[in-house]
C-alpha cells in the first residue's frame, strides 16, 4: 500500500507479534480503567454509608454470602467475645510497620453463631515466635463497626493455617475452616470495630487496601501508550520512503 511517498509493507514476524502485543496491552489498559472504576464506586459507597446511623446486625440477612446494601453499614451486635479462640491476620502493613489484623469471634447473644470482629492492627513485636496479646472486654456488650467482606488475601500454595494452639496465625480469612476451628458457625461477614469502641487496636478503616483509584487509571494510562508506541513502531519498520527512481520505475 503506497500512500504519497510512503509504500507499506509489513514483513510477517513484526506483523505477528504486533497482532499478540497490540490487543494485550489495550486489555491491559481497560482492565485497569475498569478496576479505577470499581474502586470509585466502593469509595462512594463508603462515604455514603458510614454516616448513616447503626442498625441492629440482622443474621439472616447475611445469609447466602450476599452482603447487598449492608456493606460499609454501620451496625451494633449484641454478643461475648471469645477471647480464647483468636486469630492474626498475617503480612498486614500500616503507616510502614508490618505486623497483623486481630480477629476476635463474638458469640451472638441469640443463635448458635458467631461473626468475626476485626479489631485493628499490632504491630510485629522483636520476635515472630512471640505473639502480641489480645486482651478482649469480658462478658456481654455491645459492638459497633461496619460490616465488610472478609478480606481478599492472595496466597502462593496451599495455606491451611492449620497450627495448634491459639491464637492462630492466619494467611487469609477462610470461614469455613474457621468456623471448623472454632466449633460453631461464622456469619459470611466481618465487622470492622468502630474507632471509637474500647477493645480494640490501631483501626484506620478505608473501602479497600492498597492504592486507589487514581493510580489505576495512571497505569491504564500507561498500559495505552505502550499500545500507541507499538503501533508507530510497527508502521515505522514497515514503512520505507520511495524516492524518484522508483517512482519512474513504477
């Protein structure tokens, strides 16, 4: 194809590759757009949410691991915590000190069941082999928090967190297997305690961890220009300049 002086050729390996490269990085790139969007719902929603006033947790409307509208809502739970069964949420980092997420089961005060109150984050002490302690409030109370999915953690291999003894050093929240361990069943939900509720350790709560979603629209950003400067190298190597000769010659 010749367009004034320019005649386009594509050679068969730049074509091939560009064809594999080209669409990848434009996934790429709307797959990181549609995570900023995502984000920036969650964030909407939290600032909606957390501002309403708390409603009494009702059990069956958490039923078939289905949240809907009660996520991020502020809520109170009558209960005991079973300050004897605990658990530590491993690789957990906050203002640049790693360290764990204290998960306490708190016995509903009606039922058989029980929900996971996270109640903030301690920090590593000298040693991993001695564990930060868990002092709970004793006896019945009300807790106040927001409600939240149990946290997405990614693992490499399969991590049972099946050590004796408690508490129990987690690398992610499975509430099946923890509901096992503890002996009764666990609500498909944690509650996020309320800053201002005693019992508790650092909270700093946000709609999600990591970044937002500025930086994901930056590295879909990112992700299209490298897809533009794929295209302008393509045409650039298949490309060549016809002079006058060829010209007469054609």
């Amino acid at each position: 194809m010749r367009v004034g002086r320019y005649q386009f050729r594509p050679s068969l390996w730049p074509t091939l590759v560009t064809l594999v490269l080209f669409p990848a990085l434009l996934g790429l790139g709307f797959w990181q757009v549609d995570r900023g969007h995502q984000k920036q719902a969650q964030l909407q929603a939290f600032r909606e949410r957390t501002h309403r006033a708390p409603v009494k947790l009702d059990p069956a409307a958490l039923d078939g691991d289905n949240l809907g509208g009660l996520r991020y809502r502020p809520v109170t739970v009558d209960g005991r915590y079973d300050s004897a069964h605990q658990f530590l949420l491993d690789n957990r980092v906050q203002n640049g000190r790693v360290g764990y997420e204290v998960y306490t089961p708190l016995r509903l005060a009606t039922g058989d069941a029980g929900v996971l109150v996270d109640r903030g984050f301690v920090p590593i002490a000298h040693s991993r082999r001695r564990l930060p302690a868990l002092p709970a409030p004793a006896g019945p109370l009300r807790v106040r928090g927001l409600v939240n999915h149990p946290p997405r953690v990614y693992t490499l291999g399969d991590q049972t967190d099946t050590a004796p003894g408690w508490p129990k050093v987690l690398q992610r929240i499975d509430l099946k297997l923890q509901s096992r361990q503890l002996g009764y069943r666990l609500l498909p939900a944690v509650i996020l305690l309320s800053p201002q509720e005693r019992g508790g350790f650092a909270r700093q709560w946000h709609p999600f961890t990591g970044f937002g979603p500025q930086r994901n629209f930056g590295y879909a950003f990112q992700w299209f220009m490298l897809a533009a400067v794929l295209a302008v190298i393509y045409l650039k190597v298949n490309t060549t300049r016809t002079n006058a000769t060829d010209e007469q010659q054609d």
